[in-house]
C-alpha cells in the first residue's frame, strides 16, 4: 500500500512518515519509501521476493510521483507481475489528493500500458486509501482500490491489516485477466519501528486468491489460483 503526504494551508497532513527536504529558496518537497520489502514463503513451499516502493518530487500545489511493484518468483526466476506508474498529483481536499499519470507492466508475456487517474488520501477512521482506474492501449478498463490501516499496539509496535482488490471491465486473455473481480489480496503485518519510522522491519501473513475467468485462467496453465504466505521484511523511509 503505497502512503503520501497531503498539502494543505501550507502544511503537511501526514499519512505513514515520509521524511522530506525542502528547499528554502523554491519549497520543494522530496521522499522515497518502500512500503514492501519482503520474501514470501508460501503454504505449498513457494518462495517469492515482492516489493512496492513510492518516491515524489514537487511542491505543495503539485507533485511528480512514481509508484511501483513487483513479484519475482524465485524458484522459476521469473517476474510474476512487474509494474511502475509516474503521476501527477495535487490536493483536492484536506485530506485527499488527485493524480493522473501512466502505468507499464512489463512481466512475463505481453507489456501493456495504461492511463491511469485516482485518489489517494486519508478516509474517516484513519484509514489510507489508494483507489485508481486504469484504460489500456487496447481500450481495456480495470479498477484496483487500496486500503490500509495502522494500529498502534505500542509506541513502536504496529499492527497493519491490509487488502487490495483488482476488477476489470473486460477481458484480456493475453494478460490472463478476465471480466470482474479478478484478483485479491489480504494481508497481517507486524512491525516494530526501530529508528524514527525510518527503518521497520516486520512479520506478517498474505493471503492471494484470483477470481472468475481470471482463476480460470491460471488453473489451465497449472497455476494456483490462491495462496497463504508467511513474510518478512522490511520498511525504509527517508
């Protein structure tokens, strides 16, 4: 789950901790996290290296944003999903933010590229949420909404479910992605914040299941169509 920090009046409203420099002459911002860092052990001996990170550049009216993921599998040595999006994003509330931008997945089998708008911001309750429609370069739509929640046990304990749920308007069997909700992923992880929220490492659980002709899909490669990891990792901020 990718997390951002909100201009408003002048000041940050901040969701996660993004360490920032500003420049005193121009008030430019900067950041980089990653948000996942981690190796998977899956409940069939799977073992995956799986990362999001996130970084921007701008000022408080309008920021430049990269957001990307991947998934390796480690035992075939090959991208199970590659993917970087660069947007631009400008507050549209306190605390919600815009952006608009391109994404390219490039893993295995046919790249595609897609434009993308969104919102990303802070919900009632605490909770972060990152919600984006995608069009591909062959006219397909698809959805994807992020959510997740920090729950301090602690000052430096942190207990963070999470999901992420993918959807699309039509299908695309060269991506092996069918009509509806497509895929989803539900995840448990505790973390424990040893420098500052710079560095947090943690422990957790994930569990992925496909849907619909999407699981179809994979059954007919011999794929699996869900799956439980046990994951640990590690959170960088500066």
């Amino acid at each position: 789950m990718t997390k951002l920090v909100l201009a408003a009046g002048g000041t940050f409203a901040a969701m996660g901790t993004f360490s920032s420099a500003a420049s005193a002459m121009n008030n430019l911002y900067y950041g980089f996290q990653t948000e996942q860092f981690e190796y998977r052990l899956g409940d069939e001996n799977e073992k995956l290296f799986v990362w999001g990170a996130d970084a921007f550049v701008g000022t408080d009216e309008v920021k430049l944003r990269w957001q990307g993921e991947g998934e390796r599998d480690l035992d075939a040595d090959i991208y199970e999903g590659l993917e970087n999006r660069l947007v631009v994003q400008t507050p549209i509330s306190d605390f919600f933010d815009a952006k608009a931008g391109v994404r390219l997945d490039t893993p295995e089998g046919a790249d595609r590229w897609y434009g993308t708008v969104g919102v990303m911001g802070l919900a009632p309750q605490w909770f972060e949420v990152d919600a984006d429609l995608f069009v591909s370069e062959i006219g397909d739509a698809s959805a994807r909404l992020d959510v997740e929640y920090e729950a301090l046990l602690t000052n430096y304990l942190i207990l963070t479910p999470s999901f992420e749920i993918n959807a699309a308007f039509s299908e695309d069997r060269e991506i092996e992605v069918g009509k509806g909700l497509s895929s989803a992923e539900f995840g448990l992880r505790l973390s424990y914040d040893l420098i500052d929220r710079a560095i947090v490492p943690y422990v957790g659980v994930a569990y992925e299941r496909k849907f619909g002709d999407t699981a179809d899909f994979a059954k007919h490669d011999g794929e699996d169509y869900e799956a439980t990891y046990l994951v640990t990792g590690l959170r960088v901020m500066f």
